[in-house]
C-alpha cells in the first residue's frame, strides 16, 4: 500500500494506494478544535479524472497522493482540464528543479546566512506558522538561483513538518526595518509564482505587518502578479492592532514573543 501523505483520515471506505475511495473526513489535531474537510463525490470524481490522465502522459504521478491532486484541482475551481494542466506542469518542474530529491542545506548557504525565515508554533486550527522578515533579504549578486531553491527549501521543510491531515500554512511578513535596499522585486515575483504553481492550496492566510509607506510603491508592481485567491489571502495588519488581529487565529501562547506571545524562534533549517 502507498501511504497516504498529509492525511490523517478515517475512510468509510477502504483506501488503496493512496487513494480515496467513497467519502473521507480529513481531521486536523489542535489543541483548541478540529477542522473537518471533507472531500465531496464531485471531487473523488475528478480526482480520478485527473490522475486517469496525468497518468498517462507523466507515469511518475502515480506516486501522487490524492490529496495533492485535490488541491491542483481546487486551485483551478475544479476544472479538471486546467487542473491537469497545472499538475503536469508542477511535475515537469518538480523533475527538473529536484531531480536527486530534496534542496540541501549547502544549497543553500548565502540565504541561510540572512537569517530571515522562521517557524514558529500553529495558529488555532493546527496550522504551522511561518515568520519572514523583509527587512532582512537583500538581492544577491549571483542573481535568483539560490534564492529559488531557497523557497522550495522553506515550502518543502514547512510541508514536511506537518501534522497528518494539515495541508496549509500561515504566514507573518514583518517589514519593519524595511527599505529600498530590500525591494528586490524579481525575487518576490519568483517567490510568489513558486508558491502559486507548484504549491497550490497550501497558503491559508498571510499578515503583512508594519508595512512602511516606500513599500506600497513596491507592491504596486507585485501585485498584478497575484493570482486572486491568493490576493484574497492577504491581510495588511494596522501597526496598532498587530497582536489582537493576529490573535484572532493564533493562541498568545502559539505567538513570537516579538508580538506578545510566548514562543521563541526557530530558524527554517532548525525544524
């Protein structure tokens, strides 16, 4: 049997190599309520639509859980043609940009050094919590490579941590300290379109605090390239409600201790 990623699921139906089969209830453990996602007729339908043709022109999709497919498909409202496209592009990419597996540490080396991207705690639905701070990523010299594998690296160490039927994140981007020597915008276009294509379903809400003024000129040329779902999932945070609108989804005793809370840091190499 291939085990089934991310899913922490009861099955009113048994599963076979990672698929599901009838109904499912995926259940996220948290430590204030559960969140019940069920997955409907119409998407096990299309999931099989999906996998049925993938499967032909990329074999290597069979080792795809469902639940992956499930998000591609939400990510393009269920439209199976689109969601396909979008999933076999994912794959093409995946096999070229990590073709002997995982982004390493020593891949790494110069964005690491930044000291610029953390984990810390869940928010009150079990959801891992990523800190960004702008204020410290600075263009590099030798262009968008390693700061490309650098994302991957974040997305792929985030997802891994994981608790079994948690598929999304939450992120804090403080900007504080933020300036023109950090308004490297093809890398946050890059980050974005990463995020966006290959990770679909996988941001449940992103903060932006203390955003200063000189940014939104910045902003102006990101955002268009936003997709609307995730725009959606954008919150700019009034630099005076930062820790009661953040407490509105995560626990203070889930929060850095930079905003009130009581967690330390940890660094995304450290998870």
């Amino acid at each position: 049997k291939r085990k089934l990623r991310n899913s922490n699921s009861f099955f009113i139906k048994r599963k076979k190599k990672g698929r599901l089969r009838m109904e499912t209830v995926l259940n996220v453990n948290a430590s204030t309520r559960v969140a019940n996602d069920v997955v409907t007729e119409t998407e096990l339908n299309k999931i099989r639509l999906v996998r049925a043709f993938v499967e032909t022109q990329d074999p290597s999709s069979k080792e795809e859980d469902d639940l992956m497919i499930r998000r591609f498909l939400r990510a393009r409202d269920l439209d199976v043609g689109k969601a396909s496209a979008m999933f076999l592009k994912y794959l093409k990419w995946r096999h070229s940009f990590v073709p002997n597996g995982p982004i390493s540490l020593s891949q790494v080396t110069n964005e690491i050094a930044d000291d610029k991207v953390f984990v810390q705690g869940h928010d009150k639905i079990g959801r891992p919590i990523l800190v960004v701070f702008g204020g410290k990523h600075f263009q590099k010299k030798d262009g968008l490579e390693e700061f490309k594998r650098f994302v991957v690296y974040i997305l792929d160490k985030l997802c891994a941590s994981m608790a079994d039927g948690q598929e999304k994140f939450v992120c804090i981007v403080e900007l504080k300290g933020w300036g023109y020597s950090n308004s490297d915008v093809r890398a946050y276009i890059t980050g974005l379109s990463i995020l966006q294509d290959y990770y679909p379903e996988r941001l449940e809400k992103l903060f932006i605090l203390h955003a200063p003024y000189i940014f939104m000129k910045v902003w102006k040329m990101i955002y268009p390239f936003i997709d609307n779902k995730t725009r959606k999932k954008m919150v700019f945070v009034e630099n005076k409600k930062v820790k009661s609108t953040l407490e509105e989804d995560i626990d203070e005793n889930q929060l850095p201790e930079i905003y009130g809370g009581k967690l330390q840091l940890v660094a995304i190499q450290d998870i």
